[in-house]
C-alpha cells in the first residue's frame, strides 16, 4: 500500500467495513439470513430469479484454494476504471453487495460507504452509480460446490482517496 496504510490495517478496516455492511443489511431487512437482499421493485429487476431461492449462499462459502478468479476480477476493475476530478472530495471505502444467480446472472445491487473512521459516509450518487455500473460489466462466475450450482452474494469493496481507487477487495 502506498497511502500510509499498512496491509494488516487495511485488512482490518475492510473487515470492519464489510461486517458494518452485513450488520446494516440485517438491520433492513426482515429476512431469515444475515445479508439477503431484500427485492425492491424500484430498483431491482423483476425477471431476475434464483435458481434455488430458499439457498442462496455467501460467495467466500464456495470458494476454494485454487481460485484465481478474484484476483482477475480486481484487476479488471482497476483497469476499467476512470477517475474524475468532481470526486476529489470523496475518501473511503465503498462496499458494493449484489446477487449472482446459477446462470451468472446479476441484480440486487446496494451500496454502502464507510470512511476511515469506520463510520458511515455517504459517497456522492455519482461515484456510487459509476463503481455498480463497472461492477455490473464484470461477467460473474456460475459457482458450483459438490457438483451442485449455487446462487450466491457477492462483495466487492473499492478504496477511495481523494477520488482515486487506490484498492479492490473481492
């Protein structure tokens, strides 16, 4: 890291954070599993389905020592994104949560931020859109376990500082 901030820091803040964005999920919703995302017929595409909606996994379940994959995702997004000078302000962590069904289908996204400070910040509507339109483009995996396919939730968390990424942790 090059901003002052040691990696074990910086894991710590980003396990904050992402457990801060779990605990608030919870909190939304009256669901039976910490972390589902609630349907919102406002922003969420009807047609998007699960496979198996009464098991709907968190995507580190399924992961395995072999892969990859996320280390390519994280670069794809590093690569993909462009920063702009109006986001100058902006410093922090923003931890975007969505739903990938066994099709590698995607929708449900949410967004939550955090500062440095671990408390909630609100990014600007701009930045916030930008980081789940390039996580929208990224074509996620069908993850299978056991010869079973799953659909799954999935967390990407982008650090910003003065508007530029600076990290990505899927």
């Amino acid at each position: 890291m090059h901003s002052g901030i040691s990696i074990q820091a910086f894991a710590a803040l980003l396990t904050t954070a992402l457990l801060i964005t779990a605990c608030d999920l919870r909190a939304q919703q009256n669901s039976s599993n910490v972390g589902d995302i609630a349907f919102d017929a406002k922003r969420d595409n009807s047609k998007f389905q699960f496979c198996n909606p009464e098991v709907v996994v968190q995507e580190y379940e399924l992961k395995s020592s072999s892969d990859e994959s996320n280390v390519w995702i994280s670069g794809q997004l590093k690569e993909k994104f462009v920063h702009k000078a109006s986001w100058g302000n902006e410093t922090g962590f923003i931890t975007i949560r969505f739903a990938v069904n066994c099709f590698g289908l995607t929708d449900r996204f949410r967004a939550k931020g955090v500062g440095a400070d671990l408390k909630a910040v609100e990014f600007s509507s701009e930045l916030t859109d930008y980081l789940i339109r390039l996580v929208k483009e990224i074509k996620w995996l069908v993850k299978n376990y056991q010869m079973k396919t799953f659909d799954y939730y999935q967390d990407v968390t982008f650090k910003i500082v003065k508007g530029k990424l600076q990290e990505v942790v899927i």
